[in-house]
C-alpha cells in the first residue's frame, strides 16, 4: 500500500510518476470496495485514452461480463488527483458492479429465449398444420420477449441514475457531484441520452438530498401572522425538528468519541439505535458540528 497524503484542499500529489499514479487508482478502488461491502475487488485495468480537447465522458467502465473496471487515465507528468472527483467516479462504477448479477440475469434470460424462439419458430415452419400447443409456445415466447426488451430499455435508462445514487448513498454527496461537476462542460458528456447528461444528474441529486433534509420542513405558505420577520422571529421549523437536530449533536458526539466514523458509517450506527436521517441530513449536520469546532475531519 502505497503511503500518500490528502492535502486540505482534498487532493494529492504530485505523483511523481505514471506507474505510481495508476497504483495509487488501484489500492484506492480495492479501498472502497471494502468500505462499501462489495465482494472481492473487480480487475482495474488502466487504459491510456487522448483527451485532448475534452474531458473523457467515461472516465471508469464497468463491465459485468469480465467483471473488470477500466479507468481511462491519462499520465501527465507530476500529477495531482482531487480525491472526491477520483472517489466519485470509482463509486459510480461499483455502483454498476453492484446491479451485475441483474445484468447477468437479463442478458441469460435473453439468450434462452432466443434459444427457445429458434427452435420453436423450426418446429412450427417443419408443419403444415400447426398444432395448438406450438401456437401458445409461440405466443408465450412472443410475450416473454417483448418482456425482456422492456427489462433491458428499463435497465439502460435507469443505469447512470441507479449507480449516482448507490454512490450517494456510500461516499455521501460530495464525491459524486465533485465528479458530475467535472464533466458538466464536456461536449461528449452532454451529448449524450437527457437522462445521462451530468447537468440532469446534477439537478435530480441536488433535489434528492433537499426533498430528505430536515431543513426542508419550512411550511410553503405562512399566514401574514406567522410570517417571519426582524421584528417578530416566529419558527417556520417545527418544535419536534429543533429537538430532534439537538439529540442528534449529542449523539453524533457520543459516536465520534468512541472511534472514527465515516459519514454513511455514522448514519448505520445512528438507524441502529432507532434514529434514521438521510444522507442529505447526515452531511449537512457534519458540516455544521465542523463548522463549530466541535468535530474534526482527517
């Protein structure tokens, strides 16, 4: 394991050389790997791309058939890694990894009924008089197909969204949007499917992670008496919400205090003891416990 150094700006370097850069990629994918309970480390293979006059749209690959991530870096001289864009688009693709035995399923399913269509459709073109049961096996077949067809357009359509949330949910907010924004400006990236662009990814997240906050409980239409004011300062936050966001410092204290924690670790630990809050609020806390001095980020 290579020994490297986060700088508080979030980034490292700079690597000195390619090999080294290619093997800190590596050691970090097998770290998430573990850290989201994936089994085993899929195969990284580093794949010089050009890059010249864009960012690559898919900077890490997933394929479920090889069980294999390609990473398409490019070597510079003295690089310099942001470690949240790195960490968000390695999760993206385990997130991917994560569908693979779907993948595989749908794509069986795909194979035994063309198999079975194959043969259905040689049977039925041997006869003259087609018999009944060959007819429902071929309507059957017919609609098991078009089944299938739906599955896979589903699949596809969903794929980028499913694998942005799997990386929400294990590395929190900033590593994937830190690697969306990255690819905002891309020509590739934006030309792609409406649902894949990163902007829509982008806008879908952000709207996620408000529609779980606790700070989204302000009521949307306040009476003229109610309305906040400088002079009359009338809560738009629920009681039960102020209380609850003061539980929860205590607790994430208490947490802190016997061991390190990841944010997506903190969140477990708290839904076991009954409390369950959403990433958005887990972050958000962290943030302003950091911002008062009272937790420490390494």
């Amino acid at each position: 394991m290579q020994m490297v150094t986060v700088k508080g700006d979030g980034s490292i370097g700079p690597v000195p050389n390619p090999d080294g850069a290619a093997r800190w990629l590596t050691e970090r994918l097998e770290m998430l790997c573990r850290l989201t309970g994936q089994n085993g480390t899929p195969d990284a293979w580093i794949v010089p791309v050009d890059t010249s006059g864009h960012e690559c749209v898919c900077p890490a690959v997933y394929d479920s058939s090889t069980d294999t991530i390609r990473i398409h870096y490019t070597p510079t001289e003295d690089d310099i890694f942001d470690v949240a864009a790195v960490d968000g688009m390695l999760l993206h693709a385990l997130g991917h990894r994560h569908r693979r035995a779907r993948t595989r399923a749908c794509r069986w399913f795909g194979w035994a009924l063309a198999v079975a269509g194959i043969a259905v459709a040689s049977a039925t073109a041997l006869r003259e008089d087609v018999p009944p049961p060959l007819l429902a096996a071929l309507a059957a077949l017919t609609g098991l197909g078009l089944l299938h067809i739906g599955l896979l357009v589903r699949f596809h359509w969903t794929a980028e969204a499913s694998a942005d949330d799997y990386a929400l949910d294990h590395g929190g907010p900033r590593p994937i949007l830190t690697f969306l924004r990255r690819m905002v400006d891309d020509p590739v990236s934006e030309s792609a499917l409406p649902l894949a662009r990163p902007g829509r990814r982008i806008s879908r997240i952000q709207t996620q992670l408000w529609a779980g906050s606790t700070l989204n409980t302000v009521e949307p239409s306040l009476p003229p008496d109610r309305c906040p004011s400088l002079h009359t300062a009338q809560p738009v936050i629920s009681r039960g919400t102020l209380t609850l966001c003061g539980v929860l410092d205590l607790c994430v204290l208490a947490l802190v205090a016997e061991a390190p924690l990841y944010g997506y670790e903190l969140r477990d630990r708290l839904a076991d003891r009954g409390i369950s809050i959403s990433n958005g609020t887990t972050y958000a806390l962290l943030a302003r416990m950091k911002s008062a001095g009272h937790v420490t980020q390494d």
